[in-house]
C-alpha cells in the first residue's frame, strides 16, 4: 500500500500540472454564456493594450509578424490575473466566446468512443486518487497507461497546430520576404515556414510539423500543412488526429499590436466535419522569451520511471 | 564475462557515437602541420568540389550583409554522409571548417586542474578495455559514460550552438535588427538583437547566455556573457565556468560562404583566450528545409543510460561485498 502513496503525490501533481495546461483550452471551450469575469481574482480589471497604431509591413509590403507574441490582450503574461482553477482573466483569453463563440471538435463516433474511454481512464485515478486502490488491477494498469502517455509526451513537439494553439507560454514570430519563423517558449521549438506560394510535395515524409505551405491572401497569410505525424496532439481534449489532417491556419496583424490567428482543421478520418475555431487574438509583448528546454531537468523522468515500474509489477501479477 | 561483452558493446557503440558526434571540432582541432587531404576514405573516389563563391553577398534593406540561408560545415553546400564516415581519420577536406595547414588553430589552453578534469571527462574507454580494468576503474568510466550520454539533450549553449550544434546544417534567417539561429541537431534556437544596446549589470546565467550584437562594418559581432556553465564549447569536455566571456564574428564575404570566428576568454578555466580559426560554412546546394531533430524523443538515448546504471548499481555492490569480506 505504501508503495502507492508516492504515486498518489505524483498523480495529484499531474492533475494540477494539467489542469494549469489545459487552462487555455477549457477557457477556450467554454459554453456560449458561461462566462466571463466573476470569480477571478479580487482586483481592478486589467487593460487591454491600445491598438498601438498601423501594422508595420516588410520590404515587400505585406505585413510583418515580427514580435514576441502573449495570449489575449495584455501584451505580457500577468500570473496574479489567474484566478481559482483554469478561471482566466477575460483579457488573458484568445477570445471571448460570448462574443466568437467556438464550436467542439465534431469527432466520429469510434472517435468520440476513444476519447470517453481515455477521459474514463484519467478521471479513474487522478480526480479521486484514494479510489485507485480499490479499481480492479486491468483498470488500475489502463489508468496508468493514460498518466505514463500523458507524462512521455512532456518533451514531445506540439506539431501543428498545437504549436499555436497549446502554445501555454508566448511565442515570437520573425518574418521575413519569403519566410516565417515561429520560436514558441514552451519547449524550446520551432518551425519555419516558407512564405513564397509554392506547392506541396507529391508525397510529403510525415513530420511533427508536417509540410507547410504558404501564401497571401492580401493581408492574410494563409499557411496549409499536411503529413503531420499522428503522434502530435492538436489540444489536450484532442489527442489524436490521423495521417489525413489538413491544417489551414489564417494570420493577420490588424494593428501594431495585434495578431489574430484562425485555423480549420480537415480529417475526415477523426471528424465527422471540418472544426474552424474562434480568430484568436494575442498581443505585442515587449520581454524577450525564456530558456524553456524541455528534458533538461530530470525530475518527469524519475516520476515517469515510478510510474512505468508500477505498471510493470500489475502486470506480472496477471 | 556475458555482462562485460555487453558493456563492452554499449561502450564501443557510445565510442562509436561520441566520434561522430565529435568530428567537426576534431576537424577544428587538427594540429598543424597534419595533411589535411590524403588519407580520407574516399578511397577510389575523386576529391568532392567546393562550391563556387556564388557572387556578391545579398545584403538586407539597411545595406547590412543578409546572413540568411541554411548552412553546413565546409565548402560543399550539404553533408554527405559518405564523406563523413571517415572524418574519424582524416575527413573529406571540402567538409572542414578549415584547413589547418592553411589557417591552423591552437587548442584551448586549459588552467592544470581544467587539464585533468577535462581529459576525466573527454576520454570514453577504448573498445574491449572495460574487461581489462579493475571494477574501480570499471565504474569511473561507466560514470563518465552516464555523464556524457545524459548529456545529449542538453542545450549546447554558445559557442557551442556553432562549433557543435550545426554539425548537421544550421539556419540562419536575418531581419532588421534581429538574428536567428537554428540547428537541426536537438532543434535548438537563439535570436540576438543587433541595436547596439549594453550587456545588463547582472544577467541572470541562461544556456545561451545574453548576447548583445554589433556590425563592425560587414562583421556581426556579437559579445556574450551570463552562460550557464553546465554546457560543454566542443564535442569534447571543454567545461567552462561562469565568467566565460565569448565573442563571435560572422561575415558572409560572398553569397555561398560565411565565415565564422569566435574568442573564448575565460579566466578561471583558461590561461589564456582561444581564438578559433576562421571557420566556413557554405550554403546549402537544396531547398530542402533542416530536419527535424527533437532529442529525446526517440528513446534509444535513454535506454542505454539506464542500461548502464545498473550494470554501475551491480558493480557497486560487488566492491562493497568485496570490501566488507
């Protein structure tokens, strides 16, 4: 018994790990009329940054992207605007779904089977952790399977568009005629993207960020990806996706410091149609980005080892 | 014997590894006078061609050279893993970052207590010597190896981000006032700001430290302080310490080459500062974008750490059953 108090530290760890990185998404999925301000924290309401005047453009004329990125509308990331679990300040949200109300993923019905199953699978042991001891051993070792997934995939590239859209931390654009460079704080990533039209490849090898293209639709830059490595998560409700996705992902700088970002997710082997979301809004920040490697520090890796030896011993019990 | 002759195998492989791992900076290293052509494997093959200078350097819309492109290690434009096979003789010479007869650069020249530790631990056991030594020595080298192998995921930090990280090709992508470097090997970054502002009073350490960025005429110079000492300058062991101080020069004297040097002071680990030589990286011959390469995804790394942790935890406790009879 004593063997599962660690596990139990470690799994009310992760729930709250999670909870905090699912904060973006589960305020992003909020029924229409949920909303919006009470229960955060108890102070002024924060201000959203002016429009800050036109958008600067490249030698090209097309608009520049350039700049250090934060979620909503405060130009930084402001921790003491966080209320209780997973409330954000309305201004620290990509949208207000009062206003752009996003619809959930509509997935296939074996999809959405899947996903009941995993969610069944976490709830098991991480919502009530004093209840796994009394689960039957072949649903103790599938609750674990969910945590030890869900704890290898900490160093594992969000791929696109998770790169955006789980993007927890700020991430910075550099563009240039011809080029977009995406550095995400979270994980230390990146990706570029080639901004001159050109076509796919015939058959593109799949990649964690799979084969971008891009092109301007006057002041948009629309940027289409395919052959994205089934192993990504596209959100942390989200978990799988095919090797028939198709991201089309929409980005416009309104202003000097704005950015709205727009993406429709195609895979008609997951959903049972097209998911667009909400135009997203981030805002210019002025702090360079943090060291955010991921790996470095070992700890995920001891908790991850625990998990897998528990796991391990379940099953020669069988 | 069945547990030496699979450390023996994990060990040689790490060899293996660390000597490919190593072969730009032991490229760099090349003492002078060592021929820099003859003797590669290339065996029966015609010496490859670098490429032309490809013309004038583009330049960016303040007149300053564009760095941009995607980048490999000598004067090919790509890596031709062919060539590389034998870079731990001697390397095809057109996949160098320079010619020692030409331009030769000296080692580092490490303070004595440096020396050591850095020679502790730079040198993997040869093949086969794990089974020749006493279990003492067994388990120092099977720390090293631990050491060296949970290094792979590591950032490489600056220099190193160059003299190591672009081993597999690098990007570099400049706009006004900003450079941004990528590798393929771990899929690092950095981004310097090139305004001429001063190094902060007391920057925090970070891996990639704090850079601040100049043009000295067609030069970027770019001056870093507040590096983490827990990254190694080379494939090697070069351990530095807090006050390392690090000053780079990138030129891009022609469209298809870019010339790098870097000035490495640091007072409490060096008796006096390394300047490299002036090494080339030439621009990729494809249009092919860098790999992606995330460490540690791929487990592989990770096994073999933990292989050899408990092959160190039996030996341990074979000495303390041994001491205590």
């Amino acid at each position: 018994m004593t063997g599962y108090f660690p596990n139990k530290v470690f799994l009310t760890l992760s729930l709250l790990a999670s909870l905090c990185m699912v904060s973006s998404s589960a305020s992003a999925q909020d029924k229409k009329g949920q909303l919006s301000t009470p229960g955060y924290a108890h102070r002024e309401p924060s201000k959203p940054l002016p429009d800050g005047g036109p958008t600067p453009r490249l030698a090209d004329g097309h608009p520049d992207f350039s700049g250090v990125w934060f979620k909503g509308l405060l130009g930084k990331e402001d921790a003491t605007l966080v209320g209780s679990f997973g409330v954000l300040d309305p201004n620290q949200r990509e949208f207000d779904p009062k206003v752009t109300p996003e619809e959930k993923p509509s997935f296939q019905p074996w999809a959405v089977e899947e996903i009941k199953q995993q969610q069944a699978n976490l709830v098991a042991e991480t919502r009530d952790p004093s209840s796994f001891d009394k689960l039957p051993r072949e649903q103790k070792i599938a609750a674990l399977d969910m945590e030890i997934l869900k704890l290898s995939r900490n160093c594992m590239p969000h791929g696109v568009p998770g790169i955006v859209l789980n993007a927890d931390r700020p991430f910075q654009f550099v563009s240039t005629p011809g080029l977009l460079v995406q550095l995400d704080e979270h994980n230390h990533d990146y990706r570029v993207v080639p901004t001159d039209a050109r076509a796919h490849s015939q058959d593109p090898d799949p990649k964690f960020n799979g084969e971008s293209v891009a092109r301007w639709d006057g002041d948009t830059l629309v940027i289409d990806t395919v052959a994205i490595d089934e192993r990504v998560w596209n959100g942390e409700q989200w978990q799988f996706h095919s090797d028939q996705e198709h991201v089309i992902e929409r980005i416009t700088r309104p202003s000097l410091n704005y950015l709205i970002y727009q993406v429709t997710i195609e895979d008609p082997k997951v959903l049972a149609k097209p998911w667009t979301s909400a135009p997203r809004r981030y805002s210019l920040g002025h702090e360079a980005l943090l060291e955010w490697y991921c790996g470095v520090n070992g700890h995920d890796d001891e908790e991850l080892q625990a998990l897998k030896r528990q796991r391990d011993r379940l099953q020669a019990q069988k | 014997m069945k547990l030496h002759l699979a450390n023996s195998l994990v060990i040689m492989t790490c060899v293996l590894a660390l000597v490919c791992m190593v072969s730009v900076s032991a490229g760099a290293q090349q003492d002078k006078g060592q021929p820099s052509a003859p003797g590669y494997a290339g065996a029966g093959k015609a010496a490859s061609k670098a490429l032309s200078d490809g013309g004038p350097p583009p330049r960016l819309t303040d007149g300053h050279p564009d760095l941009s492109g995607i980048w490999f290690v000598g004067g090919l434009g790509k890596e031709d893993a062919r060539l590389a096979q034998s870079a731990a003789t001697q390397g095809d010479p057109a996949q160098r970052p320079f010619d020692p007869k030409v331009t030769p650069e000296e080692k580092p020249s490490f303070q004595p207590w440096a020396a050591e530790k850095v020679k502790q631990m730079g040198r993997g056991p040869a093949a086969g010597a794990l089974s020749k030594m006493t279990k003492e020595q067994q388990l120092a080298a099977i720390d090293t190896e631990i050491a060296r192998l949970e290094r792979e995921c590591m950032p490489h930090g600056v220099p190193g981000i160059t003299l190591v990280g672009a081993m597999h090709g690098m990007q570099m992508v400049t706009a006004p006032g900003t450079l941004v470097q990528l590798t393929e090997l771990n899929h690092d970054w950095r981004v310097v700001s090139i305004d001429g502002r001063a190094h902060s009073k007391e920057p925090d350490p970070k891996f990639n430290g704090e850079s601040v960025a100049r043009w000295d005429g067609d030069t970027l110079v770019i001056d870093t302080i507040g590096l983490d000492d827990r990254t190694w300058n080379d494939g090697g062991a070069w351990i530095h310490s807090d006050q390392q101080h690090v000053v780079e020069r990138f030129s891009r004297p022609s469209r298809n080459y870019l010339i790098y040097q870097v000035t490495v002071e640091d007072p409490k680990v060096l008796t006096k500062p390394w300047v490299s030589a002036p090494h080339k990286f030439s621009l990729s011959v494809s249009s092919d974008p860098l790999n992606e390469w995330y460490c540690g995804i791929n487990p592989d790394g990770d096994e073999e750490v933990r292989a050899l942790k408990e092959t160190r935890k039996r030996l341990a406790e074979e000495i303390s059953k041994e001491s205590s009879h």
